[in-house]
C-alpha cells in the first residue's frame, strides 16, 4: 500500500490508520512511504499502525534526491526516517526520483546506513 497522501489531515487520521490497519489484517504485506510524503508525517502514521507487527510487513521508504548528495546526508535522512518509523530496519530503501541530482558512478556506502 502507498502512503502518499497518508497523514497529511485530508481524513481523520484514525480513518486513514484504521485503513493501514485493516490492510495489514487482510493480508496486505507492503508498506511503501517516503521522508516527503507530508514531511514525514507519513512515516509517522506507518510507525504507529506497524508497532507490534514490524516483521509481518515489507516496508519501503525512500530518500529526497536533496538528501542524497552525500553519504553522510543519506545516513542522517535514514536514521530520521526510521525514528518516525519507530523501527531500527527497511526492508527497502530507495532514492525517490533522480531529479536535477547528477549522476554518480554507483559504489557501496557501507552496511551502517
């Protein structure tokens, strides 16, 4: 399930959990975010509706291209998605679109991020 538009006070926000919520009882295993989807008050919606069911639930989250330039910028934006995400993993982490960001020759950061 996306969460684009998830937390951002378009619908109560015990509507849009309890939604997250029966998903995940219906069977529904993805969860995809990202640190700018309501500035991160996505994440914060997903961190609570996961609580207790972390490891039942394939959760994608992804990175602004302004955050990464830099490895260093990637390690902060990580660690700030995964405290809304009251979580200490990603099953997945992405860069949410290229933008105006150049390319760079793609090379390991580290296993730490």
């Amino acid at each position: 399930m996306g969460s684009w538009r998830l937390g951002q006070g378009r619908r109560p926000a015990t509507a849009e959990e309890e939604a997250l919520r029966t998903g995940l009882s219906l069977g529904m295993t993805l969860v995809d975010t990202a640190e700018m989807y309501g500035n991160g008050t996505s994440e914060e919606m997903v961190g609570r509706v996961i609580g207790g069911q972390r490891e039942k639930v394939f959760l994608v989250s992804k990175v602004l291209p302004s955050n990464a330039t830099r490895a260093d910028d990637i390690r902060r934006a990580c660690a700030a998605s995964l405290t809304r995400l009251k979580t200490d993993y990603m099953d997945l982490y992405l860069l949410h679109w290229r933008g105006g960001v150049r390319a760079a020759k793609p090379r390991r950061i580290d296993n730490d991020i």
